[in-house]
C-alpha cells in the first residue's frame, strides 16, 4: 500500500494555555475527497491552516505525499523544516478561503497568473493561456479583465479556485468557501467543487457548514469536537446512524437550524 | 583637541538647561493654547452655517499650509508697520498656539465624526440641549481615542520650539549654538541639546500613553 | 523723487529676489522630497523586516530623526560635521537634513501602511508559495502604496514647510527672502503676506494635485471602475 497523500501523526496545536487541536491522527488517501465538520471553535479549520503551513504545530509531524512537511529528515532524525524545505513541500497544496483574499490590484487573469510566473517561472505566454484555460473551466471566461471589485462573491470565490488550481497542487484545501457568499451564490461555486472532484485527480480537503454537500460529495465526514475527531466514517453512515452522541446532538442542531 | 570634551558638557549644561526652561514653558503654554483654541476651531467647523463651516476650513487649511517661521514674523513684525508692537514672547508663544491649533482642531474633527451617529438620535429622543448634549454625551466619547494623536502634536510642538530663536527668545537650541559660537565649539552643546530633545519626546511619549489609558478607563472605552 | 525712485528700484529688486527665493524654496523641497521617499521607503520596509537585528536598527533611525528636532539636526549636519572633516554645502545640508528628518516619520507611514495590508493577503501569497521578497513586490507594497499616499501629501507639505528652516543655515529661500525684501522696503505685511500665500499655492496647486493624480493611479482595482 502506498503512503497516504496527507498523514497527521500526533499533531497538538496550542494557542497559549489553549490547546486546540490535542494529537490528532489522520490519514487522508490519494483522491480522497474529506470533509471536515464541527461546532465554531472545534479546531477544524486549524486541521487547513497547519497543513497551509498558516500556523506553526507544537507537537506532531505532517507528511504529505510521503515526505515530511513540517520537518525534513537530516541523518535519520526529523529537524524543523527550513524555509526552503517548507517551500518545496508546501507547492503540493493549494488553498481556498473564506474570504478568498484575492489581489485587489490584479484583474482576474493577472491573480491567476502572478503565482505561476514568480513562483514556478513559467513564461507569461504559457501562464496567460493556462490562466485563461482555468477561467474557462470555472465559468468566467468573460471575467479575465475584472478587477475583484467588479465581481460577485461567487464569482470571486471561482477566480480564487482557479488560481489555486494554477499552482498544480496535488491536494486542495477549502476552507468554509461558501460562508460567505449570499445563498443564491452558494450553488455556483459548489457546482465548481463538484466539477473538479469528478474530473481531476485532486485530494480534497473541506471544511464546511453545507451538511448536504458534504453528504453528497465527500467519501468520508470527519466531525471534530474539542480539538479532536470525535467520530469519522462514510457520509451515510455517518448522517445516517452516527455512532457517538455528540454527532447526533451537532447534526440535530445544524438540521433545525435549517 | 580631542573630539568629544566633556569639560564643555559640563560648561554647557547650565546654560542648556536654563534654555530648557524656556523651552518647556512655551510648549505648554503654546499646547494649552493649541486645546482650547483648536477645540473652538472644531466646533465652528461643525456649525450647520455652510460659509461658517466652509470659511473655518479654509482658514485651518491655510495655516497648516504655510510655515510656522512666517506666521511668527507675520505676527511680530506686522504690527509694529501699523504702530501696534507685539511682545516677541506674546508673538512666538500666541503663534506657537494658533498654529497647533489648526492641527489640534482637525484631531478633534476626527473624534467627533468617529462618534456613532446614534448618540446624536438619543440625545434628541432625550430632549438634551445641544450644549448639554457636546458636553456631556459627545466630547467625552470623542476626546479620549484621540489623545495621542494630540499627544504627537505636543511632542511636535515641543521639537518646532527653536523657531522661536528667529525672534530673539533665548529658548535651549539658540542658547546651544550661541554656546557653539563663543567657544568655537559646536558638538557638545548641540549634541547635548539633541539629546535633551530626544529626551524629552520619549518621556512624553510615555505620559500621553498613560493619559489615554486613564482617560479610556475613566471613561469606560475601549 | 529720490526716494520715491528708490523706493520702486528696491520694491523691484526685492520682487525678483522673493521669485528667486520661492525657486529655492521649491528646489530643496524637490530635492528633499526624493530623498525622503527613498528612504522612508527603504527604512519603512526595514522595519517590517523578518530579521530582528535589521529591525531594531530602522527602529533607532526613526526614533532618533523622529525625536531630535529638525533644526538641531540641521545645526548638528551644518556646524559639528565640519569637526569630523566633513564640510557640506548649505545646498548639501538643506537637501540631506531636511530630507532625512522627514524619512523618519515616512518610514512610519510605509510601515503602518504595509502592516495594514489585509491578513488575508499575507495568507493567500504563503498559499500560492511566494517568497517573501516576491511577496512584498509584488502583492503588499502595491497595495500598500495606495494606502500611504494620502499621508504622504501631508507629509510632503510638512516637508515643504520644515524647508524654511534652512533661513537658519543662510541659503536664500523663500521665508529668507521675504525677510530681507520686507526689511529693506519695510513693507511687512506685503512682503510675508505673498510669501505665506507663495507656500500656501506650493501645498494646494502643486503638491497636493500630484498626490491626488497619484492616488488614483494606484487605486486600480480598489474603485469600482466603469466597465466598457
């Protein structure tokens, strides 16, 4: 068997006199597609943020696609990672945000092609026509000289897919990508996630307050309660017959509130 | 002769000091000036008269403008062309004061219209006197976030100070340097007056601080 | 008529010198002005640098050009550096010491205005794998710089006013100017009313537009633009 493409080996994130996130353990395979759900506070998003390398971990290790990325191996053991190290490993993953943190000050084309030419050193030709390409895929193939301002939530939070796409990342991360949208932008940018899930060989990590997309999308729910998972398993089993009350008590809660 | 002599440290420093006198009087009467007259300047430009209003903000535009030197000679050697004479110190110190109050006025401005607009809405429902209402409900919620923005502009005004020496009063800088002259040696004594300056500004740099933290305590803000 | 004739010889001659003097005046706030962004923005992004050492150093440099007053730096350029062997022209310390005074107070504004870039941002570039110095260039400063333009107007106009300082270090610029013309003439309240209004016309008709057109040549993509 191969190595998982994420692997969260006893990771402890702290916040002070807080712990957050208390050993987790967590595999996730290649082209698996997990959703992470919980109550606010219940560490989920921190599980993205450490994997983004957003925030440090105290404890732990995290591997990606067999090698360590918080760590690097020198002579054996595992040291801190070094910028260079971090950076390596780190062009593996691809994020998606709430708030989809576009540039402002580059059109639609510009976000999805700055990364590729500074960072990967592709030529501005090659970049443009994979920017445009990726556009084109999420619907916005008439939205490539818009700046972010011109642009619906929905609209913005697919630009900001396809420009995490033109990273060619092995794993995506989305993180509550639809909070922030109004409801009727919601389904445009979950028919983009469905689309990707179904046509590109892509890891897919989720974290979202869509019970139904989770359900319908994901091979597996994690639901994380206080810093740990409190139970994980296939969608329907899951939404279905959870095991654990805690599970029960958040989906019976998330279903009245509509 | 060596480049640094602490003998004319210690010659200096007497004489610095007595400049610093000077020095600090004028920058809290200037400042005190600069207060009251630049909540004044305020308050007219809030006025719902739109050439009132519109006629303050130009004159506070003028003379944050234009420099502080020329103001003072305007005030001091104006007057005298007409038979009024203006005592250099009454000249330099009401300038000094005008002057920041332009700034303070604008500081001011900004407390004022960062105040929610529901607190107006409630001192009417209220049925508060438009005074009772400045004085009780408004200023105290607009003064306290801006004491160090008013703070810096006394720090400012202490550091403009010297310009004062182009009207013939003797404050610390003009003292150094009429030190430098005599004994044909500058570094010490305008070292020795930079460094009192610098002093200066990071002693009041920590008052204003702990100022504001009274005042937002006192006055239950954040 | 004798008087009457010098009276008009010295009000002319005092005319052009005022023009030459407001010249000056708008020489060394050229001057003094690029020497000010330029360090200012390179203190400024010091600042905000990962290094520790680096930053207490830019730290040091504003808090002291901060701190002391501008004229005393000015005596200190004018009168102690000839002592070390360094002997700068008016022209030197008018353009250098006003410029460096004002590059500590704009290091503070590149400062703020980069530490105000939205987090998110900061986010975003360490997703899409950016190195740092790529990140400032290309994603923070930009945005940044639109940010800082509105200070740095009021800033440019301070430094406009902080050039009538050098009245103390015996270059001819416009207050100097005024000064003599009024002392020769003794007509006071023309000679600083004109000049007050000469500095006046500096801030609003030139500093103050080029601001202005600059902002909005960097808030592409921050003002909702109508779309062709």
């Amino acid at each position: 068997m191969s190595d998982p493409m994420v692997r969260f080996e006893n990771v402890t994130k702290r916040y002070g006199a807080l712990t957050v996130l208390d050993q987790l353990n967590l595999d996730i395979e290649r082209n698996e597609k997990v959703s992470i759900i919980g109550p606010s506070g219940s560490g989920k998003t921190t599980v993205l943020r450490m994997l983004m390398t957003l925030e440090r971990i105290n404890d732990g290790v995290i591997w990606v696609d067999g090698e360590p990325l918080t760590h690097m191996d020198r002579n054996g053991t595992l040291v801190k990672a070094s910028e260079r190290h971090l950076r390596r490993v780190r062009g593996k993953i691809g994020m998606v945000f709430q708030h989809f943190n576009l540039f402002p000050h580059m059109t639609a084309l510009q976000n999805c092609m700055e990364a590729p030419v500074s960072v990967l050193g592709l030529p501005r030709d090659e970049a443009e026509s994979r920017a445009a390409e990726l556009l084109d895929m999420v619907g916005l193939a008439d939205k490539k000289g818009h700046f972010p301002i011109q642009m619906s939530g929905g609209q913005k939070q697919r630009v900001a897919i396809a420009r995490a796409l033109a990273m060619r990342p092995k794993v995506m991360l989305f993180d509550e990508v639809t909070s922030a949208l109004d409801p009727e932008l919601v389904g445009e940018v979950l028919n983009v996630i469905r689309q990707l899930g179904a046509e590109h060989d892509l890891t897919m990590l989720m974290v979202t307050h869509q019970m139904g997309f989770a359900r319908e999308f994901s091979d597996r729910v994690c639901f994380f309660y206080g810093g740990k998972i409190a139970e994980q398993g296939p969608p329907d089993k899951l939404f279905n017959d959870p095991d654990s009350d805690r599970t029960r008590q958040f989906l019976s809660a998330v279903l009245e509130a509509g | 002769m060596s480049i640094w002599d602490w003998e004319y440290v210690w010659e200096a420093m007497p004489y610095l000091l007595q400049g610093a006198i000077v020095t600090v009087q004028a920058t809290f009467l200037g400042f005190a000036i600069a207060l009251v007259l630049g909540l004044v300047f305020a308050l007219i430009r809030q006025s719902q008269n739109r050439i009132v209003s519109g006629t303050m903000a130009e004159i506070v535009e003028f003379i944050r403008s234009t420099p502080l030197l020329l103001q003072i000679f305007f005030v001091y050697f104006v007057g005298p062309q007409f038979g009024i004479v203006i005592p250099a110190w009454t000249a330099g110190i009401g300038m000094l004061g005008i002057h920041y109050a332009a700034y303070c006025s604008e500081c001011y401005r900004a407390g004022i219209e960062n105040v929610d607009g529901g607190q107006w809405e409630a001192c009417t429902a209220l049925n508060l006197s438009t005074a009772r209402a400045w004085r009780v409900i408004i200023l105290p919620q607009a003064i306290p976030p801006i004491v160090p923005s008013l703070g810096n502009y006394f720090i400012g005004m202490f550091k403009d100070t010297p310009i004062l020496a182009a009207i013939a009063i003797l404050e610390m800088l003009q003292r150094a340097k009429n030190f430098g002259a005599e004994n044909y040696r500058y570094i010490e004594a305008i070292t020795m007056a930079g460094a009192l300056y610098l002093l200066f500004s990071l002693v009041a740099s920590v008052i204003v601080q702990m100022i504001s933290l009274w005042l937002n305590r006192r006055y239950h803000l954040q | 008529m004798g008087i009457g004739f010098m009276n008009e010889f010295a009000l002319g001659f005092s005319v052009a010198a005022l023009v030459k003097g407001a010249a000056v005046t708008l020489l060394v706030t050229t001057g003094a002005s690029i020497v000010a962004i330029v360090l200012g923005l390179v203190v400024g992004l010091v600042r905000v640098s990962t290094l520790a050492p680096l930053r207490w150093l830019a730290v040091a440099y504003i808090e002291f050009f901060r701190g002391t007053s501008m004229l005393v730096q000015l005596y200190w350029w004018f009168f102690v550096l000839p002592i070390f062997g360094l002997s700068l022209s008016p022209w030197t310390v008018a353009i250098v010491g006003v410029g460096m005074n004002v590059s500590g107070y704009g290091a503070e504004l590149v400062r703020a205005a980069i530490q105000s870039v939205d987090r998110g941002q900061y986010e975003a570039s360490t997703a899409l794998n950016f190195p740092r110095l790529t990140m400032m260039r290309r994603i923070i400063v930009p945005q940044a710089i639109r940010g800082m333009l509105p200070p740095w107007g009021n800033l440019l106009i301070e430094l406009l006013k902080g050039t009538s300082l050098i009245f103390f270090i015996t270059i001819t610029e416009l207050t100097t100017a005024s000064k003599l013309a009024a002392d020769a003439t003794g007509n006071y309240l023309l000679f600083f009313a004109v000049a007050l209004f000469g500095y006046y016309l500096i801030a609003r008709a030139i500093i103050t537009p080029l601001v202005r057109w600059l902002e909005r040549r960097f808030s592409r993509g921050f003002i909702r633009e109508v779309v062709a």
